[in-house]
C-alpha cells in the first residue's frame, strides 16, 4: 500500500511531458530565432500540400492541355505566378513543419525536394517562353519544352499522391 501510494504521488507531481503544437512552435521560435505567423499550423501545412496535389494540379493540368500551345503570354505569366505562390506557400510550411519537429510538407526531404525543383523548372521555362515574347514569337520547340517540364512536375506529383493513396494517408472521395 505504502509503495502505491509513494507512485502515486510520483504520477501526480511529475510534469506532464506531452508537447502539443503550441508548445512545439514556441519551443522551434525561440532555438532558431524565428518568428511564425499566427495563421501557420501543422493543419494549414496540411491543407495547403494537399490542396496544391488535387485542385493545383488538376488546373496545371487544365492549362497544359487546352491553353499552353496558344502561345499567350499572360497566361504563361499567370501561370508561373501561381506556380511561384504556390511554392512559397510550401516553402513557409515545410520550414515551420521541419523545425517544429512535425516532419515535412511532402513526407520527407527528398519528395519535398524532388516537387519544389519541379516547380523551379517549370516556372524557368514558362518565364523564358514570356520573356521571348510569346504568341507567334516563341519557337514551337520552346513550347513543348515548357510541355515537358509540366509534364515532368505532373509525374513527382502524381507518384507522391499515388504514396500517400497506398500508405492510406490520402483520402480522394
């Protein structure tokens, strides 16, 4: 009885270890000497990589299919600006994930890597394609360039959310 009672009271005036997010975000804010704005959680992170994997792709898609061949460049322009938001987005959420101990924005370093220098590539080609003036300006080879680098983002995407499907991370109803 003395023993249960001596654990007991041990249990009690222990400090509760668990570190909830709150704590987490403190604790990285003040070891590396940032400051995260209020609005950046693991949930938001969450939300944001997973809508660029379903709606941002589907409409990435929508333009390589229908307007990229037309040669307009103020929807290459448009385009690449999104892509460029997009990836600042993931960026900022991946960097509060990876120093909040919560892991990574795409999994881990090397996926997240992989889909951030596709993005990279894409927006160098269509901003190359703009800076050529576009239209009947842009050779038709650069064109399909820009066709190829979407394709090849298209590609990380697709195998990252195949991962997640399999692994039951991801939900598509």
């Amino acid at each position: 009885m003395k023993k249960l009672f001596i654990l007991l009271s041990l249990l009690v005036c222990l400090p509760s270890q668990a570190c909830d997010e709150t704590c987490k975000r403190e604790a990285a804010m003040e070891e590396h000497g940032v400051k995260f704005p209020s609005y950046l959680t693991a949930s938001y992170c969450q939300d944001t990589s997973v809508a660029f994997l379903l709606r941002a792709r589907e409409s990435l898609q929508s333009y390589r299919d229908e307007k990229l061949t037309s040669g307009h460049k103020g929807g290459m322009r448009n385009i690449s600006n999104f892509l460029k938001q997009r990836k600042q987005w993931l960026e900022e959420c991946d960097q509060y994930l990876a120093l909040t101990g919560q892991g990574r924005v795409f999994r881990d370093e090397a996926t997240t890597q992989n889909i951030l220098t596709a993005i990279d590539s894409t927006t160098a080609e269509l901003d190359r394609l703009v800076a050529s003036g576009g239209g009947v300006h842009a050779p038709a080879s650069q064109a399909e360039m820009a066709g190829v680098r979407m394709d090849q983002l298209f590609m990380v995407v697709d195998n990252h959310r195949t991962d997640l499907q399999l692994r039951g991370q991801l939900v598509i109803r």
